[in-house]
C-alpha cells in the first residue's frame, strides 16, 4: 500500500472528503516527523514506537577502489513494532 492508497482507504473507512483524508494522514506523518527532529519518539499503542537513532561516525570502504572513507556520524529514524503487532 502506498501513501496515495492509505488516503483513500482512510477516506473510505470515515466517510471523509478525500482532500480531508490527506490532510489528516499529512499531519500524522508530518508530527512523527517533527518529533524526531525533536529526538522526542512517538509511542502508539498496539502499533509500535518510532524513536531517532544515532549512528557513531566510522571508517569504511569504498567498494569499487578498496579505499578507506570515512562515513559521518548521523540521525536515522528505526521503528520498534509493539507485541501485538509483532504476533500478527
């Protein structure tokens, strides 16, 4: 399912606008996104938890010449599935 599927299956499931559908699933992404600016997580219940993940700068390869790089430290987003979820 894709994000342009999710507004519609939403709109159909609530009886909404499909215009009122997007904005609704806009706001949800754009506040977990916000949030892990943030480094704050979002926690939904029975769903799982979204949380920022920071990664320690290192060495690597680059793998076409075998050189040595270095990589930079970074912020990456990971979501954690709650037990329920999981069991489906």
């Amino acid at each position: 399912m894709n994000k342009s599927e999710l507004i519609k299956h939403v709109a159909e499931s609530t009886d909404m606008k499909l215009a009122e559908a997007s904005r609704v699933v806009e706001t949800v992404f754009d506040t977990i996104t916000d949030s892990l600016k943030k480094r704050e997580q979002v926690a939904v219940a029975g769903f799982g938890t979204f949380v920022a993940k920071s990664r320690a700068a290192r060495e690597g390869r680059n793998p076409a010449t075998g050189k040595t790089i270095q990589i930079p430290a970074r912020t990456s987003a990971a979501f954690k599935p709650a037990a329920a979820l999981k069991d489906l």
